[in-house]
C-alpha cells in the first residue's frame, strides 16, 4: 500500500479542508467512462471467449452426450483383466523404458559439446553460437511423436525409431538447458582457475564444467522420467513401446485390457520418478556437500 | 582407533613426520581406493543397463549404418524444387494449401489456449487444497495431491484416444484432454509455489474473520498470482507442441494434416506444415517469455 504523506502525531484542532483527490487518486479511479470502458472489454472478451467455444465445437449437448459415453467406456474398464497378455504388456513396457533410457542418454551425451557451442562464455564465434541456438530452437518447434512419425519412415516399425524420435528431440532441449546454465556459472571459479596460468580449454575444465555437473545430471535425469511418459505413446505411430498395444486395444474397444495397460503405465513412472528423484537428490546433495 | 582418526585425534608434534607422511598416504590410498570403487560398481550396473535398453530396444548399429543413405534421400525429399528465377510460383506450389494448414494451426493454437485456461483454472482452486500449509484438512490435501497426480501421469494423447471415443472426432476431444492433463502437471506447481507463500500475510486475513475461502482469495491470491500466471504461460507453450499431435488420434488441430501428408509420402507438404508449426511454436514462445517478463517484473514491483 501506498504511504500517505506524514501525518503529525495529534491533529490540529482545526484540520484543513484536505485534497482527497491528491492523497488518495485509487479513491477516484474509477469514474463512469472507466466502467463503460471496463464494461465493453469484457463484453468483446466474453464474446471472443464464446466464439472460441464455438469454433472448438464446444456444446452443451455434446458435453452431456459425451460424457455418458465416457463414463460407459470408465465402467467397461472394470475388472481390469489382461486376458493372459500380461508378459507381452511388461515386456512392451520394459521396451518403453528402454527407448526413454537410450533416447535420454545419448540426448545427454550430445548436448554437452553442443550446450558449449552455444554459451556465450564458451564459445567465441557468434555466427557458429547463432546457428547452434537457432536449429536447436527450430528442432525443438516439433514434438518427440512428430520426429517419431519422421523416423519410422526412415528406419521402420519398432523401438529404434522412437529412440531416434526421443535422441533428437532431447538433444535440442538439453542444448539450451546446458548453454543457460554455462552461462549462468560463477566468473570468480573461472577467473581463479585461469590466474594459476590455465589455458582456455584448462579454465573449461576445472573452472566451468565443475559447477554445471550437478546440473546436468539433474536436467538427464529429470527428462528421464519426463521421457518414460513420452514413450509410451510413442507406440501410437508405430515407434515401439506400450502404447503400440494402447491404441491397439482401444481401436478394438477392449476397455479391460486397456485399463491393465494404462495401471501398468501408471506403476512404471512412478517406480522411475522414485527412482530418479533418489538418485537426483544424492548427486546433487553429494555434490553440494564437496562443495562447502 | 583406525589410522585415519589417528590422523586427526594425535597431537601433531607427538608423531614423527616421517610417520604422519605414513598415515597421510594410507588415508589417501583409502579414499582412491573407496572413489574407484564407486566408480567401477556405478559404471558396471550403468553398462549393464545400457547393453541390455540397447538389446530390448532393438539398436542394430550396422542396420543403422546401412540405413543412412536413406536418413539423406528421406529428409532431401522433404527439399522442394525452388529456383530463383520462379520463386513465387515454386512457393506457391510448396504452400498450396497454405490456408487450410494456416487454418488447422490457428485452431491448434486455440485449443492449447483454451485447455491452458481450463487447465489453469482448474489447478488454481485445486492448488489450494493440496498446499500443505492452506489445506483445510489433511485428508483433504491427500486427496487433493493424489487427484493431481493421477492427473498428471496419464499422457494426454491416451487421454484424447479415449475423449475421441466418447466426444466424438474434433477439437473438443483435444480440448479436454490437454486441459485434464494440464489440471495435473500445473496443479502440483501452483501448489508447490503456494506451500511457500508469506504466512503473515494469510495469518493477518485471518484475523479479520475471513473463512478459508476469503483468506484464499484475499491472503494468498495476490502473492501468488505473478507464479501462478509465470507458470500458466509456460505451460502454454508445452500445450502448443502438445496440441500439434492431437491431430494424430483424431483430436483436432494441424497434426491430422501432417500425419496424413507423412503416411502418403507428399513429403514437401509435410516439411511445409512442419515449417509453419515452427514458427507458430517460436511465435507463441516469445510471446509467453514477453508477457512472462512483464508479469514476473511487476510481482517484484509489489514486492518492494
């Protein structure tokens, strides 16, 4: 809140006729033009907000109708039963599992030498910075399932194609990760490091990379997990993985398995983010704790 | 007493140097001793892991090898014939159903509007609840948490299959999918952000006789707002990539067009529409990262 201007401690026995309109303007903001302006915003906003509604295809009568069907199709799914598939379903899960560990590790990999390429610290040539920032930015404007659909053209159906989708897609995202957060190091470790004589790749070495580690291992592993939801639905185009069985018994309207399906999917990321969020913590504390 | 406490436990001059260079060495060997241990225990199961991912996901190096040629003629096709001499007609004929993608776009960007907002608001009543520090009752904040979470979990995409089923084809399936997932993701944010707001403040609308409901909305809205908008325009622009593949089950928005175009090979099309979808995800992206700016500098502003 706005201070007023300072009052004596006792007022005057005569107070002065006061300027309510200079102490306090947000007293007389708002005047009758300002609501008829307020007023017609939000009439055009309504209306626009409307429209949209239309023009998503938004209805009363499609929600209600909708969501009958949908409860049907919530009570077909029980009893969840896997009609003797279940081996088949885990072994497409440990697929799922493997496209997002290979996919995120060699995203990983890659996107240290481009992260440098990109950071201003790091990488003198504003041209080769430019171009690393860039195409990483346009690779990033397509979603993993989009790069899926691209490579199982290439290589065909199966697993390898989503690794590709996933090792591409995180590749671009990682490298904009890294070069931020080379570019958010302390200058004082790098300056320290180059007055015992370093040379530039030495300051690298000891002066840079030292604190971005941590981070790095976080940001690979968090995509990890974030990985294990996309690939189970990289399946839906062919690329390998649980979701190829998802959509396949939801074609076939099999509701029970594909609720087996989707439980599976469900435990599988929360036994990875357990898992990943362990490991996360005693890198990161591990390395906070060398640190002091 | 193990050599190493020695180390640190003895009077420094009650030991020869000779033997302190002694204990010195030992507990160096020990520490290298005990890192390459770590090391070679951590690097095996890490190998292991990767042989076996590489073995389940079918990586076939040689396969790989083979197939570049291909990787080069796939990705050239997607190259269009443009001569300088005719460029606009080139263009147009690279474009030629510019309008109908440009329409399929806007509506791509309209649903990730629209399930941002339903998203958004959805998590902000929900975020509440699930706060530690807000929740009216613990068992309420279980709830709460396990809702989201839920939520969350699910990819969207399987979430469209189903809406696609009952909803019928059409954006309104996408709609409700990316809105029900973003319900999840943003709401454990916003209820992350929320578990450290300023308690005094609540505390102080408390006081005035508020329920929980006027405290919320008078004590923690106004601290958390610039987060929570931060938040909802960065989910924005995941929504935006997200909305681009709806299309592929049937969902709305441009991925129908380019599902088709890549399936039937008419692969300048879909570098085409790729093209476009880029530059409608940077646009959308500098955009949110603008306002996002503006927000968060004007939260700072009522801060001091």
């Amino acid at each position: 809140m706005r201070d007023g201007p300072e009052k004596p401690a006792m007022p005057p026995a005569v107070s002065p006729s006061r300027d309510w309109r200079r102490e306090r303007p947000e007293l007389f903001f708002w005047t009758w033009s300002r609501l008829v302006i307020l007023g017609l915003l939000a009439g055009i906003g309504g209306y626009v907000f409307l429209w949209g509604l239309g023009v998503l295809g938004f209805g009363i009568d499609r929600l209600v109708n909708g969501s009958l069907r949908l409860g049907q199709a919530i009570g077909l799914m029980f009893p969840p039963t896997a009609q003797g598939q279940l081996p088949l379903y885990i072994h497409a899960i440990g697929e799922t599992l493997a496209m997002a560990f290979l996919g995120t590790l060699v995203a990983a990999i890659l996107s240290v030498p481009l992260g440098l390429m990109g950071a201003r610290n790091i990488m003198p040539v504003g041209p080769v910075r430019l171009l690393v920032r860039r195409s990483s930015d346009v690779v990033r404007g397509l979603d993993a399932l989009i790069w899926a659909i691209f490579f199982v053209s290439v290589v065909g159906l199966g697993p390898f194609a989503g690794i590709l989708a996933i090792a591409v897609n995180d590749t671009a995202i990682l490298t904009k990760l890294t070069a931020e957060a080379l570019e958010n190091t302390d200058r004082e470790q790098q300056r320290g490091v180059r007055a015992t004589g370093a040379g530039r790749l030495s300051v690298i070495n000891f002066g840079v990379l030292p604190q971005v580690f941590p981070v790095l291992i976080g940001n690979a592993l968090y995509f990890f997990e974030s990985n294990v939801r996309s690939a189970s639905i990289l399946g839906i185009v062919g690329a390998g993985g649980i979701g190829f069985y998802l959509m396949d018994r939801m074609m076939l309207s099999a509701w029970r398995e594909v609720s087996v399906i989707v439980g599976l999917i469900l435990v599988a990321v929360a036994c990875i983010d357990f898992l990943s969020g362990r490991l996360r913590r005693r890198f990161i504390a591990g390395r906070g704790a060398r640190v002091q | 007493m193990s050599v190493r406490d020695e180390h640190w436990t003895a009077p420094a001059q009650e030991l020869s140097l000779a033997r302190r260079k002694q204990i010195f060495a030992e507990a160096y060997r020990r520490e290298r001793l005990r890192t390459w241990r770590i090391w070679l225990v951590g690097g095996g199961v890490f190998v292991v892991m990767v042989i076996a991912a590489a073995d389940i996901g079918e990586v076939d190096l040689v396969h790989l090898w083979d197939r570049l040629p291909r990787f080069r003629s796939y990705f050239g096709r997607m190259v269009p014939d443009i001569s300088l001499e005719s460029l606009w007609p080139d263009l147009q004929r690279w474009f030629r159903r510019g309008w109908v993608w440009l329409r399929a776009l806007w509506e791509t960007v309209l649903i990730a509007l629209y399930a941002t907002s339903f998203g958004c608001i959805a998590a902000y009543f929900v975020s509440f609840l699930a706060a530690d520090n807000l929740s009216p009752h613990p068992a309420v904040r279980f709830v709460a948490r396990r809702t989201l979470e839920f939520a969350r979990t699910i990819p969207e995409l399987v979430y469209a299959i189903i809406f696609v089923f009952s909803f019928g084809i059409g954006p309104l399936a996408g709609v409700l999918a990316l809105a029900l997932h973003s319900f999840g993701a943003v709401g454990k944010l916003f209820a992350d952000v929320a578990e450290n707001c300023d308690r005094e403040q609540i505390r102080g609308v408390r006081a005035t006789g508020a329920n929980w409901m006027q405290t919320m909305i008078y004590g923690a809205t106004p601290q958390l707002g610039p987060d929570f908008l931060s938040y909802g325009l960065y989910r924005l622009e995941i929504n935006v990539r997200a909305a681009s593949v709806l299309g592929f089950v049937g969902a709305g928005g441009i991925g129908q067009e380019l599902y088709n175009a890549i399936k039937t090979f008419r692969l300048t099309d879909a570098s085409a529409i790729s093209l476009m979808l880029i530059a409608a995800v940077i646009a959308v992206d500098m955009l949110s990262s603008w306002l996002r700016g503006r927000v968060i500098g004007k939260g700072r502003l009522s801060e001091a």
